[in-house]
C-alpha cells in the first residue's frame, strides 16, 4: 500500500524511534532521498520529515544527521532543522551522562 503525504512524515517518525527498524529506515532516507523529498513535497512535510530526523539516538546518529542535512539543506526547514539538531545534541548528551549510571543500577537490580 502507498502511505498518504500527509502522514509519510509521522510513518518515517515511528519507524526512526523503533530499535527494530531505526537502521533500516535511516539508511533507506539516506539512499533515496530524493525520493522521500518528493514524497513530502511541501513545506511543513518536510520540516516533519527533518522533525523525525531527531528519533536517532546516538552519537553516530547525531554526526550522522549532522552531515546529512549539510549536504542537503532543505531551505524551507532551517528552524527545523536548526531545532532538530540542538534537540539531539541535547539528547545524546543526556544519554551519554545517564547510560553508565542507568546501566549499573539495572545491573545491581538484576542480582
């Protein structure tokens, strides 16, 4: 089945969030791009689509998304992807300070 535009953004969205399916889904964006671009032929699907961007939670992810909208900047989606970048810098700082800790209390609960 074909995904409606106006709900392809919040599709790719669940799909970047999901551990199952992150990395496919990251990789199919890259790869075609210029598909998904015309898929979310407007202005406010496309900054949903950078919006969606900020589901990737790694440090690799981050240097990742980093590079890939320098390479292809979406003019209408600036804010957006202004916005986007800090939310996961923000977030992979947050998780990078919280995974040790997190990680040794779940392993001390566990015993």
């Amino acid at each position: 089945q074909t995904v409606q535009m106006q709900d392809f953004a919040s599709y790719l969205g669940m799909l970047l969030a999901n551990r199952a399916t992150r990395e496919v889904a990251w990789k199919l964006i890259q790869s075609r791009w210029e598909d998904v671009r015309k898929k979310g032929d407007s202005p406010m699907i496309l900054r949903r689509l950078v919006e969606a961007l900020g589901n990737l939670p790694e440090r690799r992810h981050l240097n990742e998304v980093e590079s890939f909208l320098s390479a292809h900047p979406i003019e209408s989606a600036r804010q957006a992807t202004a916005q986007t970048l800090e939310r996961l810098r923000m977030d992979v700082a947050l998780r990078e300070r919280l995974m040790p800790e997190l990680s040794q209390w779940l392993r001390s609960s566990a015993q």
